[in-house]
C-alpha cells in the first residue's frame, strides 16, 4: 500500500510543529520520499548556540541512517565526534575514585555517536530551509469532520541539583552556584569551572513523562505526537534523542509505507508506547546511579498548566 492509495487527504502537506530533532529527521525523512511537508518553529533564530549534547546508541544511528538523504548521512559520519570509549567512566567527584556502573550490552554497528545539538539541528535544516517557518508558535488545534560548527574541541559537562532557584538566570548567578555547590570536589574536576564559558550555560529543569505514557493522542490520526512533545525523558539515562530520533524513523517509514490514515496512525502510536516506556525506565534506573534519583512514584506530578 502507498501513501497516494491509503488516504484521500495526501495531497495535504504533513505539519510538523516544532524544529527540534525528531522533528526535522521526520522533515527529512518526508523529503527524501517526496512527501509533502512543512515545519514551523517558535523560534526566530536559525539555531542556538546553548543545550546538552547527547548520544544515539547503534539503534538510533541506524535510524537516522535509513530516514535521512544519503548525502547528510555522509555528512554526518564525517563530522560526528568519535567515541574513545564505548561506555562512560564515572568517577567521585570529591576522591576521584572510579566507580562501578552497570554496563548495557552494545551491538555491532554505527552506533553509539555522540552528537553536538547545535550542528545536528543545523545540519538536519539543509535542503529543507525553504520549508522551515519561524517565529509560529502553535496554540490550538481543532479536528474538524474533513478533517557548521568551528572545529574545536570541547568539553560538554552539566550539574544536577535537587532543588534550584528560579531567580539565577545571569552567567555569574550560575557560576557562583556552581562554585558553590561544588567547593568539596577534587581540583581535577573543578578546572572544568574554571575554564567554563558562562555565557553559554543554561539551567533547566528536568521533566519526565511517566513511563506508561497512555494514549497521548486524541487526533485520530491527524495530529501525531513525537519526540519531546510524546516522551519527555530526564537525560540521565542518554536516551531521549535516541527515542527520537527512531520515533521520527519509525513515523517516516509507517507514512511513506502505510500512509496516513486513522489505523496507521494508531499502529505506529502503539509502537512509539512501547518505545518509550523501555527508555523512561531506563532513564529513571540510571538517574538512580548518577544523581540519587528517586523511583517515578515519589516525584512531584505535574500538569502542562505547572511546566513554565
């Protein structure tokens, strides 16, 4: 079955609401297939220079591998960072003593990549800029019955805090917190402060979906959540962009392979659950290790009329 066979509504253009990195493979995706699309972005800026780097394991490269044109895979393999190691080495910030964390099994492959967020959004935008519409916020919808990076090495770090005041926005606010909160470790570990550029630091809060993340669509195949949007997930367990980016893979190869229909729709939304759930249990296991976290139950819940 074709897209063109499955549904009478394929002469409309898929909308993707946001410019993030699910949202632009899945854009990529649609255009290697010659499937109609258009993106729209609140933000105005092309790209910021600020936001975590994170890893895809061999999985998620394989996905974006198969969604993306062949020339920006090439691209990509080309400037990725290369792992030394496959597995992170954690250490106590105070002693420096290495300790022990659970290994996951590693598959043969691309995989894992780490990945500079700014030059992947930048590179996922080449091509498809004509498309991209910036400064559109999305507030509503309704169903109707028709219905490049310079070069140089860097050295990405973040802290993790229970709690955070709201009030520290400025570079030197962050950076007398940090200094602060960190005035027991070892000198090893405090030289990353010490050469930091605090003009580029962000503090964020961390949001996670529960791992069952339910029927998160009530769009009857029309409007069809990914990403961050379907799956928040704390970075601790390094699998968000990974979700992602084989969410958005997935959505590509259910369009270009079953089209766009209520039923397709629904299939692909049950995979992504399942996707999903195994990720956010694994992120909340990890952040167990890394930052003392807790068991999904003890957190605060939240509504999207709390998140700021």
């Amino acid at each position: 079955m074709t897209a063109q066979e499955s549904d009478s509504r394929h002469d409309l253009p898929v909308i993707i609401i946001g410019a993030g990195f699910s949202g632009l493979t899945l854009a990529q995706g649609l255009h290697k297939h010659g499937i109609s699309f258009v993106v729209f972005k609140q933000d105005h800026l092309s790209y910021r220079s600020g936001g975590h780097r994170f890893r895809i394991d061999t999985d998620g490269s394989e996905a974006l591998y198969e969604t993306i044109p062949n020339e920006l895979g090439d691209l990509f393999s080309r400037t990725c960072p290369k792992l030394i190691n496959r597995s992170p080495t954690f250490a106590d910030p105070e002693t420096m003593e290495l300790l022990d964390f659970p290994k996951r099994p590693q598959k043969p492959g691309r995989g894992p990549s780490p990945i500079d967020r700014t030059w992947i959004l930048q590179l996922l935008t080449i091509g498809i800029e004509d498309r991209i519409h910036r400064g559109k916020k999305l507030s509503s919808y309704e169903l109707n019955p028709d219905g490049l990076p310079d070069g140089k090495d860097y050295v990405y770090w973040s802290l993790t805090t229970e709690t955070f005041d709201d009030k520290l926005r400025s570079p030197e606010e962050l950076q007398r917190f940090v200094l602060d909160k960190t005035k027991t470790w070892d000198s090893k570990f405090r030289t990353l402060f010490d050469y930091a550029d605090w003009n580029l630091a962000v503090r964020a809060r961390l949001y996670s979906s529960k791992p069952d993340i339910g029927d998160f669509s009530r769009g009857d195949g029309r409007v069809v959540l990914i990403g961050d949007a379907a799956h928040p997930m704390t970075p601790q367990g390094g699998l968000g962009g990974n979700t992602a980016v084989k969410g958005a893979a997935e959505l590509c190869r259910t369009i270009t392979q079953e089209g766009i229909s209520s039923k397709s729709m629904a299939g692909f939304e049950e995979r992504l659950r399942k996707l999903a759930k195994d990720a956010i249990d694994m992120s909340f296991k990890t952040a167990k290790f890394m930052v003392a976290g807790k068991d999904v139950e003890e957190y605060v819940e939240v509504t999207g009329d709390d998140i700021p």
